[in-house]
C-alpha cells in the first residue's frame, strides 16, 4: 500500500455504505484485523491490483444507467440489473464455482463450509442478477454482496490450492517475495506478525502509542490516521436526505466483526427498517374453514364488503367469480401440460389427510397466486393475467428477499387474498377516474382503486405507485389490454409455467423450511445443493426462459434420475415415516411422497411441474414467436 491504513483497536461501528460496502471494515477494501477463523482472507486481491484486469468489475458500482426500470409493474421503483459488465461478474464467479466444487470433491473431509456457503450465495447473487427484480438500492447492495463473495470465495480457493495452508505454521524460511497485491492484515499479535511476514503477506503490527518506548526499534511511529478516500463513507440518500443502514456490528475488532462481514443482506429486513414498519401492526393470516381471512394486531382492516351504496356512472357491478375444486387438475389448450408422472401422483392425493395442528398461513399459504385461479373464469381470464403480470415482478423480488431474512421460509399469502386482487378491475377504474378528471379538472378516487391499494398493501408490505398501466410486457414483446387470448396460445402457456415454475420452486423451498430446520441450521448450502439438483443445476432462488426441460422434467435419463435422486433426499430430513418404504429410482414413488407430504401438511393442492411450451398451433389473431 502507498501508506499505512487506519486501523482501531478498541471499537468499530460496522454499517452498509451508499456503494453496497462497509466503508474501511470491509475485507475487499482494507486490510481487517487477522484471525485464524478466516485466516484466508489475507490472500483477497487488491483493487489496486486489478485495476486494469478483468477483476476490475468486482469493485464497480452500479450506476443509474445500469438500472432498466419496468414499465409493465405497478410499482415504478422496480427494475432490472442492465449493464454489459455483469457478464464478466457471471464469467469469473462461474469459474470460482467449479473451482471451488473440485477442492471440495477432492477434500471430502475438509471443513469448507465458509467457502460452500460463499460460492452458493455468489452464485444466488449472479442469477438473481441476471433474472430478478430490484430496486436500485437492492442492487446496488446485491452486486457489492455479490461482489465480496466471490473476492472472499477465490481467496479461499487460492488459500488451499496455491500452498498458502503453510501459514498456519510458525516456522519455516522468510519468503523473499512480497506479495504485496494481496490485502493482509493487522494484528497486535507478535506471533501472528511472524507468521504473515515469514509468508511474504502484508502485515501491520499495531501498538498503542503508550506501549512504544526507546527500547523498540522503530523507524517510524505513525500518529495521524490517513483515510483512503476512494472508500465510500457516506451513507445512502434518498431523496437528498441521508438514511443510514441499521448497525451489522459494533464492537472490538474479532472474529465476531468477520463473522458479521459474512452475513447475507437481509433485504426484507431492511426494507422493513427503512419503512418503519412496526412488527407489531403486520398482518398475520388466520385460516377459517377452507380460506383464511385477514386478521391484524393493530387496527388496520380491510373489509371486502366496503362497497359505495350507489354505483356512479360507468362503474360495473361486479360478479361472484364462479368455484372450482382445486383437488382437481385443470387442463386445456391455454395450459401448459403437466409432467405425466406427477400428473398421476397427484390422482393418488387423499385430501382428508391433514395434520391436527397445521402451521400458520404464513407457511401454507401461496407465495404465488394459484395459476388455477388465473385461468379458470373464462370471462375473467383476460383480466387476471393482466392483473397478475402487474405485480409479478414485485411478487418475485418479495419471495426472494423474505428468503432470505431472519424468518428464512418465504412467507405465503391467502389464496382468498390473491383472489381478490387478481379479480379487481383495473382497466375499468382507471377509465371511470380518467374520464372524471377530463371532466371536472379532479381525480376522481374510485373503490376499486383504493381496493386494490389497500390489497396491494396487504401483499406487499407497499401501496401501488403506477395506476395507469395499459399494456404489459413479455420478454420485450408488447401486449396491449384485452388481447392475450387474442394472441397465439403459446403466450398464455409461457406466462403459466413461468408463474407453475416459480410456485413449485418456492413452495418446496418453503416445506424443507419448514420440515427441516435443524438441517438448513447446521448447513443451508447442502439443501441449496440438493435444490439445485432437483432443478436441473439451475438455482433454485430463480427461473430462467428455457427452451428445454430441465430437471424433474427434462427428457435426458440421467439428468432426470439426478433430480428425482436428489428430491427424494431433500425429504428423508422430513421425518415422514412413509419414505422409507419408497424407492427413490421410481420417478413416480417419489412424486407421490412429495405431493402426499405436501397436501398434508400444507392443507393444500402442491403446485405441480410444468412441460416447457414448445407447440405452436399459429391460430392467434396476433402472432406470438412464430419462425
């Protein structure tokens, strides 16, 4: 280094910063105190090092220009990760990924959960990155975790590869060479200092100013702190104000302040602090008989029979959406087929069974809107996929965020809830308000769209800040109000996978939660693993556009048999007695102990695996990806 950082010895106050990173404690900027617990984070480059390297980008920072807002949402804050340099974050993380599954299939006895764990959330990042809504605060603090994970993972593959273990040892020659583009560290430790020394590693050997006298052989003693200002200290603004990230540590610089470092961002946390949301006053879900209504601890209500005693003009009456029995498995030409052997699995469901004492309906209630539910009115189809698309990607970005909070299991949402948004009519109101503004120079409010805002409010947390949305977007193509089913079917069927796929993923990343928490405990990367299989090798957080089936779905044997391999050793940490009767190279033995453990103990129909669309059959008024 061109000088000599400031280091504290006797207390820190460790916060996220306005660029994602933890200002002078953060492992990837300065040298941290050293430990023996983490003793591998002396090897993390240095961005001065980098600086004209391709690793250059793991110290970049989104801009605004990197955030593509999303129009189609009705929340306007949302966006997408939008810049040519995520390709080389996905590149090189890739590469530390295989690099590090090689040393631990090499090293099977070796402890390197710290490095699985590490490489598992990079890579979570990466796809969430790649596929997922943010806001551009969540970005901005995505990348920057993304970002230390990987510095900290290839420091840890480096560490065991490349000889580094000899550190441990408190002898042996001095190496002649400096390696002085690696970080290192400080310590008030003189065999520690030894050690890092003998190494050729970076180490600083601070003393209290009082404990210096003539005897030490000092060349020069540094009074003044020197502060690198290319760190990022402020804290982050919004709106021009400055809204400072709650505390991660305060205390004496240990292996507690590293440990720390290494904690995931809590996104549903964090929004939940910068809301000021009370926890007290959030909505809980109590089921009643087989729906559930919304209960509060506070006084916030909402009544679903508020309604104006007279309608005003151009206002329609609203009719009851007829029912349907779920237990049954919908089909037709707008639905994506079903893969055949969890189709029979879910014939054999016996809908009686259910647990004496069912979890609460934060753990069985839908993370996704049922895709029954969109589909099964054909006079408001049309409406309910349009009204879903709405909030898909917020929908996303809340189950991927409460994922990973304090509370871990994706918290899910009454169908009766979810039924009564999709249902509101959204194009009628913005009409009735628009046409009343046109008239009279003032908006209008309308009850249905103060009853979506409170709705919406129930779901996420937020109200709406987009009222008037009148097409939607699909994968860059453009979908104008009233024509989805005007357009080839294969549109449709794409939209339902998509919303099947995120469901059943999420849904069994909720149940092993839920079944299992002693395991995700003891070691959350081997259940992300095991998720990870069951999928195809795809993360399990997020759901790409695929053009072929992968996973429990995919035609190729052995891939298939890994999936179903794979689910059936998630569920042996369920405890369920039946499992040990089944044999997990039957496809469909499997399937049958998922969706049977499932309905039990959700008190619910699983949300079945999807066929990938592929079959076009061009009868649409407007075409859909025709070749």
């Amino acid at each position: 280094m061109p000088y000599i950082p400031s280091f504290n010895l006797h207390r820190v106050v460790v916060r996220i910063r306005a660029d994602g990173r933890f200002g002078n404690q953060d492992y990837t900027l300065a040298p941290q105190v050293y430990c023996d617990e983490y003793e591998h984070r002396v090897l993390i480059r240095t961005r001065q090092s980098c600086a004209d390297d391709r690793m250059s980008c793991m110290w970049r920072t989104p801009t605004k220009e990197d955030f593509k807002p999303i129009k189609s949402s009705v929340f306007a804050d949302l966006g997408r990760f939008d810049a040519a340099w995520l390709k080389d974050l996905d590149e090189l993380t890739m590469a530390v990924r295989c690099r590090a599954y090689d040393i631990v299939h090499r090293y099977p006895k070796a402890d390197l959960g710290k490095m699985e764990r590490a490489v598992i959330n990079m890579r979570h990042g990466i796809m969430r990155l790649r596929y997922n809504p943010y806001t551009f605060k969540d970005l901005v603090l995505d990348v920057a975790q993304t970002q230390r994970l990987y510095l900290d993972a290839l420091a840890h593959c480096e560490y065991i590869e490349d000889s580094w273990l000899p550190l441990s040892a408190n002898v042996g020659p001095v190496s002649r060479k400096v390696h002085s583009h690696r970080m290192g560290a400080w310590t008030t430790d003189p065999s520690s200092v030894q050690k890092l020394h003998r190494a050729g590693i970076p180490v600083y050997f601070v003393r209290p100013t009082a404990s210096i006298d003539e005897k030490c052989r000092i060349l020069h003693v540094q009074t003044v702190r020197q502060i690198d200002h290319s760190i990022v200290h402020e804290d982050w603004e919004a709106g021009q104000i400055a809204t400072p990230f709650p505390t991660r540590y305060d205390g004496v610089p240990s292996e507690r302040l590293h440990a720390a470092l290494s904690e995931e961002n809590r996104y549903r946390d964090l929004e939940l602090y910068f809301l000021d949301v009370d926890a007290a006053t959030e909505r809980l879900l109590t089921p009643v008989g087989p729906k559930a209504q919304v209960a509060y601890k506070g006084s916030r209500k909402f009544n679903k029979d508020n309604k104006p005693k007279k309608l005003r003009a151009g206002m329609k009456l609203q009719m009851t959406m007829p029912t349907r029995d779920k237990w049954v498995e919908l089909v037709g030409n707008f639905l994506p087929d079903t893969v055949p052997t969890w189709s029979s699995a879910f014939a054999t469901v016996d809908r009686t069974v259910r647990l004496a004492s069912p979890p609460s309906k934060s753990v069985t209630g839908y993370r996704f809107p049922d895709p029954g539910m969109i589909v099964f009115s054909e006079g408001r189809r049309e409406r309910n996929i349009f009204n879903w698309l709405a909030v898909r990607e917020a929908t996303i970005r809340k189950a991927c965020n409460e994922a990973s909070s304090n509370y871990a299991i994706p918290l899910g949402t009454s169908n009766e809830l979810w039924r009564l948004y999709i249902g509101t009519d959204f194009m009628d109101s913005n009409s009735v308000a628009s046409t009343a503004a046109q008239h009279s120079g003032v908006v209008v409010p309308h009850s249905a769209n103060s009853t979506r805002r409170q709705l919406l409010l129930d779901i996420f947390g937020r109200p709406p800040d987009t009222q008037h949305v009148r097409d939607m977007e699909w994968y860059g193509h453009k979908i104008e109000w009233g024509t989805f089913f005007l357009h080839d079917s294969l549109l449709v069927r794409e939209i339902l996978w998509d919303l099947h796929q995120w469901s059943f993923q999420y849904d069994l990343i909720a149940i092993d939660r839920y079944l299992a928490p002693d395991m995700w405990s003891r070691g959350p990367s081997a259940r992300y693993r095991l998720i990870e299989a069951i999928f195809g090798g795809n993360d399990g957080l997020t759901v790409p556009r695929p053009d072929v089936d992968f996973g429990l779905a995919s035609i190729n044997p052995a891939e298939r048999k890994t999936a179903y391999s794979s689910l059936f050793n998630l569920m042996q940490g369920w405890e369920d007695n039946s499992l040990a009767s089944i044999d997990d190279s039957d496809e469909l033995q499997v399937a049958c102990a998922y969706c049977r453990i499932f309905s039990k103990t959700m008190g619910r129909p699983p949300i079945l695996p999807k066929i990938v669309p592929k079959g076009h059959n061009f009868q649409g008024t407007f075409p859909y990806r025709r070749s």
